[in-house]
C-alpha cells in the first residue's frame, strides 16, 4: 500500500493564512447560508457528501458538512489541501483508490473510504485560496461540464458569503461601539441630552412601528390574494362579490396607511421631484381624519389642481401631519380644522421674490398663540408643551421644508379665535411638467402570457394564495419556500420568471437572485418583500432590479411580470 501524499505548500502560504485569519471563521457555529451550500452541491453532483472546508496551517476544517460526521482532520490527509494549489480549477480525483497521492490516505483505506473527490477551490478577495467546496461519493465516477461549473459557481458564492460575514461582524463591533457611547450620553444627567433622548425615543417608535409592519403586510398579502380569488370565483354570488371588493378596498387602505406612517416615521435624504400637491393632499385624507379623531370637523378646499411644486413629498406630508397634530393638540381633540390650497401672487415681500406662489393653509379655530409665543414657534426645540409631549421639532421641520423648496412658512394667530400656517411654494404648471409625484400610481391592467413562474416565500400563506391567484390567471406556477429548494426547482423546472420575497432565513432574496444567474444568467427576477422602508434593500439588489412591496396585487404582480419578460424579449 502507498503511503498517503501530503500536498506542497502553496508559495503564498503565509499571505493565505493571513487572508484565512481575517475572515475569522475557523470554529465559528453552523450557519444556514453555508449549510444551504453544501445541500445544494450535494443535490447537483448527486453525491452522498459535500463540504465546505477551509485549510488552516495543519488540520482542515469543516465550516458546513452533509454526510460527514467528523468536523476536522489533519491538513496531510486533506484532499482539499491539493485543490487550492490551482486556485482557478475544479480538482477532480476520479478514482482515489487508483490515485498514487491518495491510494493510501486513511480516509481511502478508512472511513469514509473515499473513492471519488471533486474541489471547487474558495478564493479570498486578493486572491489565496483558502479552502473548497467539495463533494464526495463512495464509488469511482466523474461529473459532467456543468456540473463543474455549478461547484465553481458554489465555491465563488461562498467566498462571498465569507466576505459578507467579515463585514457584518465588523459592522457589529462598529455598532455595538455606538451604542455604549449613545447609552452614556443617554444615561447622563447634563441637560445637553435632553434632545437626544427626546429623538432616541422617536426613533424607537419609528423602528417598533417597522418590526410590526413586515409581519402586518405579509398578513395583508394573504388577505389581498384570498380575497382576489374569491372575487373571481363568485361569478354566481353578488353578496360574495360585493364582500370581496369590499374587502380588498380595505387592504388598500391598510397598506397606504402603513406606507405613509412608516415613511413619516424615519429619516430620508430629501429628494425634490415634482409633487402634485392637491393630490397628494387628497392621498392624506383619511390619514389626517385617523389622525385627527372623530371630534374635529377636517375640511378640505383645494384650489390648486393645475399646478405642482419642487420639493420633497415624504417631507411635505410630514410637515402637513405636524400642522394637523398641533391643532389636534391646541383645540383638545374637538374643533375645527380646514386645509386650503390657492395660487396667490406676491410683491414687495422681503422674504419672497415677486411673482405667483402655490400657497398651502392648515387652519385652527382653538384658542390661539400669544404674540411671544408666535415669535419663537419655529425656533428648534421650542415648545410650550409639557415634558414629553413635545420635542419641539414640529414647526422647525415645517419650516425647514418650506425654505428647502425655495418658500417660507408663517404663522397667523389671534388669540381665542385660533392659528393658521401657511407653506409658500413655487408652483410649477402641470401642463410644463414632464413627470410629476402625485404619491401614488396603479399599474396598467395586463395579461399573463403562458409562462412557468417560480415563487419563493417561507410564509406557506403566501405561497399557496399568491400562487393559486396567478395560477388562476394562466401562470404554471413553482412555488418553493426555501433558498435550496427554489434553485433545486431552476434546475428541475426551469422557469422563465422568478418572483422571490426578499427577507427570508438562510440566503435572502439578492444572495438567492445571484446563485439564480450563476445557475441561468439572465432569467428576470423580481422581488417583493413585506419592508416598507425599500430604501435600505434596493441598495442590495442591481441596479434596475424590480422590488413590490406587499401586499401585491394580481395587477402589479401580473404588470411586472410581463414587463420583466418583455424586456428578455420572452
């Protein structure tokens, strides 16, 4: 029997460890993106076990393992260590037994008496080889091209797994860093802190009202893909009928109100579009009456439907919500407030330059403002209310607003008769306007063209009521509701359409969407995701990526579909 044959030492050893080092991984505990790795690879190269193993200085370690009870061992019995001397390869190793570098390693003449062995080498990002994705088989045997490339596909998505494992630990620490320093200032008794504790506790509001809203959307999905079923299924039923519409209209309601008190609960770098403000304040309507309770009379006059304004929609609504919550306030809840648009032209205002001015007027009739009081009203911090009532932003950030668009705010009281704030605006005539933000826009209605569609979802709800909706509209639909199972179903069913939920366990929606590529490149994906707060995942897709926010209706669902495979040229 030939002795086993240790691997040379690749020549850049010592910078390879080092790469090894920084990405701080050896002995860390399983995680499910790199367990989903090696269930994969197993399932492609039809092999009863597959690794991820990286070669430290003289064991080989297993950071996920199928098949294999042992976690280690010596680097000198490491096929892998042979794999990563051709860091650009696929190590291939067809019959061990028959092979004179392995013929007599113990894991050939022992358990678990390998036969056949295939390494995809894991590539740091300056380049070392720090370990593999294998898989192995009992039996002498090969693999096919594609096959291969799959492996080498696997071992680039664990490099950066990797990479993004380092990153976040390192964002962690950062945080975690941040958060003794904040702790402390927020534990000191100085009342130089007493306006960071006033935004720490608004911006605990803004995340709790976030946590519940993804769990809150999901369920309207559901509920919005039920009741569109029924709705198509009761032809013969009107009183079903009219309860569908009916409830759809109220899934409607649920999720414009969720995105507008999530988009008013965070921060956002001001973006100046177009906004169609007349009907972005209609869009607020029911909003202001939640907002508001039954006891205060809400009037709306507007009276500037053909005009627009430059400024920041997300911060005109919250200027418009603060107005409507200070009235709230001054009127104790019982009273009357109007809203009023008009076009109004000035002339010889220092504050302003001549010419014509969309004007926006929130109008109280509670008990007024004393004249010192009106002086300082949007002044930061200033408040007349009393602790933790108030932050005192409110009137600033109205203010803020209106000089960010190029007006002014100002303020009319009378004491006992009540307070309007009025917003001047630049108008900008609607019939000039190349595209304008009237806060919200419906899909145009479509048809499904006969196409096979993967969803993927790991709430079965979603899956099996979104699924059968776009079943019932002609899609042969796959549904799979983990990361594994949905690129196990590319190989399987190769579908011409992907639409993946982005927050899932294991590999997320762009993690999924970038093995989807390796495996088909090209296939559209699309994503939807229960998140109102979109900004911080399109970041994580490409670029022109599609990103639905649920609850999705059959129209936008069906609307972007199409769209994706017209642009393929499906």
């Amino acid at each position: 029997m030939n002795p086993s044959v240790a691997a040379p030492v690749p020549n850049d050893e010592a910078a390879r460890l080092e790469a090894l080092a920084r990405l701080d991984v050896l002995d860390s505990l399983p995680e499910p993106e790199f367990n989903d790795v090696v269930a994969l690879a197993s399932q492609i190269c039809n092999t009863p076990i597959s690794l991820i193993s990286l070669v430290a200085g003289d064991r080989q370690w297993f950071k996920a393992r199928i098949g294999l009870d042992a976690t280690q061992t010596p680097r000198d019995w490491a096929f892998c260590a042979h794999a990563i001397m051709q860091p650009g390869e696929v190590m291939m190793v067809e019959d061990a037994a028959r092979d004179a570098r392995f013929s007599g390693n113990p894991l050939v003449t022992g358990g678990p008496r390998i036969r056949f062995y295939a390494g995809a080498p894991v590539v740091s990002d300056d380049g070392h080889a720090v370990g593999t994705v294998c898989v192995i088989d009992t039996v002498a045997r090969s693999l096919t091209d594609a096959q291969c490339d799959a492996l080498s596909a696997l071992a680039r998505q664990t490099s950066a797994l990797l990479q993004a494992r380092r990153f976040g630990a390192l964002k962690a620490a950062q945080t975690a860093r941040l958060q003794r320093k904040v702790t402390e200032a927020l534990t000191d008794d100085d009342t130089i802190y007493s306006g960071l504790r006033h935004r720490q506790r608004v911006a605990a509001v803004g995340q709790l009202t976030s946590g519940i809203a993804h769990d809150f959307n999901n369920l309207l999905q559901a509920i919005n893909s039920s009741l569109e079923l029924v709705s198509q299924k009761a032809d013969d039923a009107d009183a079903v009928r009219r309860w569908a519409k009916g409830g759809l209209q109220a899934v409607a309601r649920g999720a414009d109100l969720t995105a507008q008190l999530l988009t008013l609960s965070r921060d956002a770098v001001p973006v100046q579009t177009l906004v169609a403000i007349d009907a972005r304040l209609r869009a607020m309507e029911d909003l202001l009456r939640r907002t508001l309770g039954p006891h205060i009379q809400l009037r709306l006059d507007l009276q500037a439907q053909s005009v627009a304004a430059s400024c920041d929609g997300t911060q005109l609504e919250a200027a418009v919500l603060n107005l409507a919550i200070n009235a709230r306030d001054a009127m104790n809840a019982a009273g009357r407030l109007q809203l009023t648009t008009r076009l109004e032209t000035s002339a010889g205002d220092d504050a302003l330059q001549d010419g014509r001015y969309l004007v926006i007027e929130i109008a109280d009739n509670g008990p007024g403002m004393p004249e010192t009081v009106v002086d300082r009203a949007f002044e930061p911090f200033f408040t007349t209310k009393k602790e933790g009532k108030g932050t005192g932003l409110g009137l600033a950030q109205v203010s803020g607003f209106a000089h960010n668009a190029g007006g002014v705010a100002r303020i009319r009281s009378v004491l006992a008769s009540g307070t309007t704030v009025a917003i001047w605006l630049r108008p900008v005539d609607l019939g000039h306007a190349a595209s304008v933000d009237a806060g919200a826009s419906a899909p145009a209605p479509t048809t499904a063209s006969v196409v096979r569609l993967l969803l993927v979802d790991d709430d079965p709800s979603v899956t099996v009521t979104l699924g059968a909706l776009l079943g019932a509209h002609g899609y042969d639909v796959v549904t799979a509701a983990t990361g594994a199972l949905a690129l196990q179903a590319i190989y399987d069913h190769r579908p011409r359409v992907v639409l993946i939920d982005f927050a899932m366990p294991g590999l997320n929606g762009a993690m999924l969407a970038r093995f989807i590529h390796e495996i088909e490149p090209g296939l559209p994906v699309l994503f939807m995701t229960g998140h109102a707060d979109t900004d911080a995942i399109q970041p994580q897709l490409e670029p022109d990526a599609v990103l639905l926010t649920k609850p999705v209706s059959l129209e936008a669902a069906t609307a972007a579909i199409e769209a994706a495979l017209r642009r393929r040229g499906n």
